[in-house]
C-alpha cells in the first residue's frame, strides 16, 4: 500500500493533488485541518498485485482445544467485536473513496466523524446525498438524519392506567433524578395522579433520596427489596395515573447484580422498562449498555447529561442499532426543569453543524 499526506488550501484543491499523485482510485484515509487554516489528506491506493499473502488455515488443535464455557464466550465476544470493528472499517474506507468523486461531501464526513456518528450510518447519510433548491448538502443531510432518529411519545400520553415505567441502567447516570423530574412533570405540571417505588435498597442513602422528592411533592412513595413486594406495591398504588419506578444502578459487566435486578422486576410484570444512559458515555461503552440490559426488554431510551457534552453521535448510533426510540432527554441537575420529551428537530439540530459554520458546507 502508497500512502501519501498532502496539504493545500482548501479541500477542493488537496483532493485535486491527490488525485494527481494516486489516481481516481485512492482511499481516503484521514482528513484534518490545519493551523493556518489550510487542511491536510491522508491517502493511500494499493498498487496492483500488492496483496497480502494468505496465511494457512489454523491447525485442527486449536480449533478443537476444548475451550467452552466463560472463556469461549468472551473469546467469542471478542471475535464477533474485531469483526464488526473490521466491517466498519471497510465500510468508511469505501465511504471515503467515494469522495474521490465527490470531494464536497469531505466536510460533513469530517463533520458526522467528529459527532462521533458510526462510521457505517455516515456511509447510509452520505450515500447518494445530492443538494437541493441552491442550498447545498445540508438540507437533505437533516432530513436523512430526521428519518433515523426514532422519538416516542412521553409517558404522560399512554392510555395505560396505571401505566408503569421501570428506569434501568448504569449507576450513576440519572436515573433517580429522572424519576424525580417526570414525576414532576406529570404530577405538578399535568395534574396527574403519581406514585413513586423504589426498588434501590442497596444503600440507605438511595431510598431516602425518592423518599424526600416523595415528600416534597406529597407523592404516595413505596420501598420494595424482593419481587412478592414490588408486586404488592404496584397493586397498593394500583389507582394512580402513572407509577415510576427507581432501580439500583448496575454494571453492565456484573452479570450476578443483573440477575438479581431481573428476579425483583419480575414481580412487576405489567411494568415496562426504560433504558437511562448518560450522553457524555463514550459511543462503544453505551453499545455494550444495550447489549447487557437488552434483558430487561426496554421500550425506549432515556438520554441524560445532554449539557454535559458536545458530541450527540452515539445517541443515533445506539437509535439506529437498536431500534428503540428516544423518549426523554435531561439537560441539567435541576428537578423538575431540565428535562424534555424528545423531538427529532432538536436531535437533529444537536448533530448538523452550527449555522454560524453552515457556509463551510455550501
Ligand atoms: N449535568 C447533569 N447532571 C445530571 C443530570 N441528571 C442527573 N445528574 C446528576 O448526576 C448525578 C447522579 O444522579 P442520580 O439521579 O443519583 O443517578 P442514579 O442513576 O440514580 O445513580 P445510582 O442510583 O447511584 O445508580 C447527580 O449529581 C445528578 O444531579 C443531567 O441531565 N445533567
Ligand atoms: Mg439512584
């Protein structure tokens, strides 16, 4: 493989040198700007007949080393990783070859990479992407992206009396706030009937945290630590409108803790679960975030920490792996104010490019 890095002005120009040095078929490997304005490329081509060599088959043994149990299975979860991280290679490799062809789509590559958008859905954004009305890429960009990201309506609209969300996540990531800021929402600003459980009895200091929101809003507030008593709870606050419900954070890795999660919910089996997750968590972490509380069946995403970061990515990522829709964002510590229903507009608005930069994508 030649790889070569040239500089220029502009974009435009680098890609044109490119060009020249590789031909129409280079790979784009790396864009970047630089301090005097101008941007640099990173390319390669592979020259004909510069193949790897292909390496023998391993030998029988080590296919039947009689691995099994744990140690298969994360070797397995380790093969499954490298081969999707490899798939996804290919795939932005391909994507930037493409802009061999069409060097005004670089900027928004280098835009949606920056949001930390999965290589593979920037290739399924940019794919065909033509402007429209005079007015560049960037309108058919937000309209590409609107499609992706899948929103549901809040709880407050269900028919379901009462209706039950069970919040389920990491530890750490809002959770208890977020109960605490839709019980608000529902109870002093919709006037509805709200119940609050907590099924977090793994410290003291987590019961009495629902306890005071409880109180302050004069919330019928229930403790249950075994699935007989979230059952019986749910049954005693069976008149209210909406029942939220607090659980201990888990560790995704700590497959034991899930399961004793999983044994309490079970006494609540007409409640449905919501997955919190902080935005700021990087995009692979919150991959495997999905992967381990897919258990718990989740009916839609709860994103928290909005203010706390600038790169919204992985958010389309986990809407677009996982196929569950965004319900609720939380954009501050503040109970009951900093939250919202999502709406794709504003999730949108959050991945496009700033409108103060909007011309460096014309
Ligand atoms: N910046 C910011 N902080 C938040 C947000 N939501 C919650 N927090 C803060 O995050 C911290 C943890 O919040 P909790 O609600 O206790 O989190 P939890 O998921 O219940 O935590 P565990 O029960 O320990 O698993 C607190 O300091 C909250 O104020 C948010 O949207 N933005
Ligand atoms: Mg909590």
């Amino acid at each position: 493989m030649r790889v070569i890095r040239v500089t220029a002005e502009d974009m435009n120009r680098a890609m044109r040198k490119v060009r020249e040095t590789l031909g129409d078929d280079a790979i784009i490997l790396a864009t970047g700007k630089l301090p005097d304005g101008g941007v640099e490329i990173t390319a390669a081509i592979d020259p004909p007949g510069d193949k790897p060599e292909s390496k023998p088959p391993p030998p029988e043994s080590a296919l039947n080393s009689g691995l099994s149990g744990p140690v298969l299975d994360e070797l397995t979860r380790k093969v499954e990783g490298l081969s999707q991280m490899l798939g996804r290679h290919v795939i932005a490799a391909e994507a930037a070859g493409n802009f061999a062809a069409r060097p005004e789509l670089l900027p928004i590559y280098d835009h949606l990479k920056r949001q930390e958008v999965d290589p593979a859905i920037i290739a399924q954004l940019l794919d065909g992407l033509r402007p429209s009305g005079g007015r560049g890429l960037l309108p058919r960009l937000a309209i590409r992206l609107k499609k992706m990201l899948k929103v549901s309506p809040g709880l407050h609209y269900s028919q379901r009396r009462p209706d039950i969300w069970t919040l389920v996540g990491p530890t750490g990531v809002g959770k208890t706030t977020t109960v605490a800021k839709l019980a608000a929402l529902c109870a002093l600003k919709l006037g509805m009937k709200v119940g609050l459980v907590t099924l977090d009895t793994f410290r003291i200091a987590a019961t009495e945290q629902i306890k005071v929101y409880g109180r302050i809003m004069d919330l019928p507030t229930c403790v249950a630590s075994n699935a007989g008593e979230f059952s019986e709870v749910l049954n005693n606050l069976r008149e209210q409108d909406i029942i939220l419900v607090d659980t201990v954070g888990r560790s995704p890795k700590d497959q034991d803790n899930m399961a004793d999660l999983e044994a309490i919910l079970a006494g609540g089996a007409q409640a449905t679960c919501h997955l919190v997750m902080a935005c700021p968590t990087r995009d692979r972490d919150q991959q495997e975030v999905v992967r381990s509380f897919g258990r718990f069946k989740p009916k839609t995403l709860i994103y928290t920490k909005l203010d706390e970061t600038s790169v919204f990515g992985p958010i389309l990522n986990q809407v677009v792996r996982s196929g569950l829709p965004v319900s609720y964002v939380t954009l501050g510590q503040k109970v009951p104010d900093d939250l919202e229903e999502a709406n794709r507009e504003m999730l949108v608005k959050r991945l496009m490019p700033p409108r103060e930069e909007e011309q460096e994508y014309l």
